[in-house]
C-alpha cells in the first residue's frame, strides 16, 4: 500500500546497491570467496552513539558469520570498530547497504538526542519528531531517541513498541478547533484522564504571556505546566520570554506552573534554557538528525591484515575506561590494564548471542552522560 520494501525484501538482501549483486556475480564465476573480516567505522567527532543493533543482528540471522559489536549505547570515537564482521566475503556482501542503514540512522538520531540530553542536564525531554519522517520509520526514530537519552516519546505506536507510555501535550489545532483557548483547556480538562499532565498550549493567538496567566487562572491547582511552542518567526528572544513567563506567573501565587518549551530546539537552544525552563520537546533536531558516516571495509583476508588506503588493517579490539571515558584501539588479542574490552562476540554462525534491550542501552548510555557531565 505504502512506498516502502518489505520485510522479505531486505531480509533478502534487496535493497542494496546494484554493485554489489553484480560483484557476487564476477566472484562466483572467478571462485574468489576469501575469509574475511570487514569492520564498521566513522571518522565522526561529534558525540556519536552506537545503535541500530538490534535490526542489524536480525537482519544478518541466519547467516554463517559471526558478529562482534559494542553495546547499544555506547559512546564512541574516531576509527573505533562499532562492529565487525568474520566469515566468507560472499556470505554477506550484499547485505553491506540494509546493514550500514539500520546503523548509520539509528545512530545518528542517538547522538543527536544524547547531545540534547547532554545539554539539558536534569531536565526532561520529549522526542516530538516523527511527523517529520516517513511513518514506517517512527519505531526506529524513537527507539533510537530512547536510547540517546530522551526521556519519553510522543508517537503511540512506537511508545507501545517501547514499553513506555506516550507523551505529549495539546496540538494549537485542538484550541482553532474550539476557538477559544479557554474553552480548549476546560475540555482538555474535563475529558482527559487524571494520569495525563495538564499542560497547557499558550501561543496560539495571543502573547505567551497573556495565555500562560489565563491557562494558570483557569486550572490553578490542576496546572502541571504551560508550554511555549512560538515559531521562530515570531520568537523573538526566547530566554527573555520565558523569564517574563516566569515571573507573571510566581507573583500569581502559580509558583508550581512549569514551563515546557518546544519548537525548533537543538542542543544550543536547549543549552540557553536549561536553568529557566522544566522541560522541551525536540523534533526535527533529532528525527531528522544526519547519519552517522559509517563505512564497511575488509581488513583482514585469509587472516592476513589487509586495508584499502585511509583505514587500519587487522581485527581489533576497542578498550574504555568506564569511569573516565578514556579509550583505546589495540590488535585483537592485546590486552590493556584497567580497562575493559568493548566489542564482544554478539553472534556466531549466525545464531544471536545477545538480546539488545533499548532500555539497558538508554541507561548505559545515561551513565557515559554522567561521567561527561563531571569534565564540565
């Protein structure tokens, strides 16, 4: 129905480029099929998060390789292997695209939204951003926003697919609807459940000012908070807003009122408010975050180190130190004191070793956060 592949077709090894089906085709009438190993790297400098596991395990199931790979989560840095691949080159050539995409994209959303919550500190943030992508991709952009840090979803099916509960707060149609935004907040009141936070929308036709005070006096007590989602275009300077926000508010005596802002914020926007405000909500930032520029490259044949130019030749493994964030790329089989081996064998033969749970990889990614946050 929609413009999109099936399952069978990528499991299949469908959606690849067409190099690839034509050098499986020179190679098996040459009968060249070398032992290989072909490890995934970026040259990134970014903070980069490794995700997209587990899609690529499942798509490589089945196949007769093994498979080591960082823990989903995981900081990474330059020319470290997030993965690698051991096994016949042929077994799994054409299968170098799906596998770099369920990589590069997932990972690129993680760091994204491990930046944001970086910047944001203790304060909650929401993943807004799947109406900004095609929908057979929200799973993949909040699960991946989870596990970079954020702290709830607003896209039901994928919260649902998470284990979490959806969040969000009222959309401006919603107050168009009733023409009236007191009207529209006495009904969001009224008909919602007492479990969902009454935030209120205060920008829709008047100053934030102005409509966070009527959105205060209309549900006092039952006001969890006012969110400010003005458009760029009619923002102005947003900390300065907030601060006014703020104040009219507390000589009101609505001190518990939080603000929640949302609209075009990244990590700078979010960085500049994080003493001021209670919460954003981040879209496009990170559902259309780039890709993270991963690449696969042979760098062992027949157990010989081999590399094209540019890259390091030979099986590796990647070192940290967890409590400083340190690390370090040693031949596979050194051994460095006082740190900890990250890549771990994660499937062989093609039978999965692991399960990669977003919930164990948004918490171990929290605690690298963590140790960041001690170096400001």
């Amino acid at each position: 129905m929609f413009e999109m592949p099936s399952e069978d077709d990528i499991k299949a090894g469908r959606t690849t480029d067409v190099y690839f089906i034509r050098t499986e085709r020179v190679l098996e009438e040459k009968g060249v099929n070398p032992s290989v190993v072909a490890e995934v790297t970026s040259s990134s400098t970014n903070l980069n998060v490794f995700a997209g596991l587990h899609d690529a395990l499942k798509l490589l199931e089945g196949l007769p390789i093994d498979v080591y790979a960082m823990r989903e989560g995981t900081i990474f840095y330059p020319r470290e292997p997030v993965l690698y691949i051991v096994g016949r080159y042929l077994s799994f050539a054409r299968y170098e695209n799906p596998l770099l995409g369920f990589l590069c994209h997932a990972s690129g959303i993680a760091s994204r939204a491990a930046s944001i919550k970086l910047a944001a500190g203790d304060k909650p943030v929401i993943s807004f951003g799947t109406r900004r992508v095609h929908p057979a991709l929200a799973h993949v952009v909040e699960r991946s926003a989870w596990i970079g840090g954020m702290d709830g979803v607003s896209n039901v099916s994928a919260a649902q697919a998470l284990g979490i509960p959806a969040s969000g707060t009222m959309p401006h149609s919603l107050i168009i609807c009733f023409g009236d935004q007191v009207a529209a907040w006495r009904a969001f009141d009224e008909v919602l459940e007492e479990d969902v936070p009454r935030v209120c929308l205060c920008d829709t036709y008047w100053d934030e000012k102005l409509e966070s005070i009527m959105a205060a006096q209309t549900l006092g007590d039952r006001l969890s908070a006012v969110r400010l989602d003005t458009t760029s275009s009619r923002r102005g300077n947003i900390r300065r807003i907030v601060e006014e926000v703020r104040y009219e508010l507390d000589i009101r005596g609505f001190s518990h009122v939080g603000i929640f802002v949302s609209g075009s914020m990244d990590e700078h926007s979010v960085a500049e408010l994080a003493d001021i405000v209670d919460g954003f909500g981040v879209g496009t930032s990170v559902s259309a975050a780039p890709p993270i520029d991963f690449a696969l490259d042979i760098v062992e044949k027949e157990g010989v180190p081999c590399a094209k130019r540019g890259k390091w030749g030979g099986r590796k493994q990647v070192w940290r130190n967890w409590d400083t964030l340190e690390g370090r790329i040693t031949p596979f089989g050194a051994h460095v004191d006082g740190m900890e081996p990250v890549l771990e064998k994660v499937m062989e033969d093609g039978r999965i070793l692991i399960q990669s749970n977003h919930h164990d990889a948004r918490e171990h990614l929290l605690s690298q956060l963590e140790v960041l946050r001690g170096r400001e």
